[in-house]
C-alpha cells in the first residue's frame, strides 16, 4: 500500500519510519500496517479513548465543513 497523503486531521501523532527517516503522522496518516504494529497488546480502555477522540475529529471535521453521508430523506439533518 502506498503511503497516505498527509492531512494530519485527527491530532494523533506516532513516530514512524518513512524513507529511512523517522517523522511524525497522525493515526489516519498512518498506512495499514503502521497502525496494525501500534494496535497491539492495546487494552479495552485504550481502544475506547481513542474511538471516543476519532468520533469528536469526525463530528467536527463534519460540521466545520457541513459534511453528510447520505442525503436527507427523512426531513432530518
């Protein structure tokens, strides 16, 4: 898999290995693999700190650029 581009849009910073230098990214920068050598031996709690951290990213990337999914179809935004 080819390296992400870098959006550094969750705040999640790793240091990693990149061309033989080592740099920071966030977690969604990360490629596949990176983050599956982080997830290891991860305990519930931080599984669950980091879920909770992703979703606030999300809603607020969401609603600074007033992003949806799906079209409204049921009169709800």
């Amino acid at each position: 898999m080819s390296e992400p581009i870098r959006r550094e849009l969750d705040g999640c910073f790793w240091l990693v290995e990149r061309n033989g230098v080592k740099v920071t990214r966030c977690w969604t920068d990360l490629t596949d693999e990176e983050r599956a050598e982080r997830s290891v031996n991860r305990g519930e709690e931080w599984w669950a700190s980091l879920c909770m951290h992703l979703t606030e990213r999300l809603r607020y990337i969401g609603d600074a650029l007033d992003l949806y999914c799906y079209p409204e179809e049921d009169g709800e935004a």
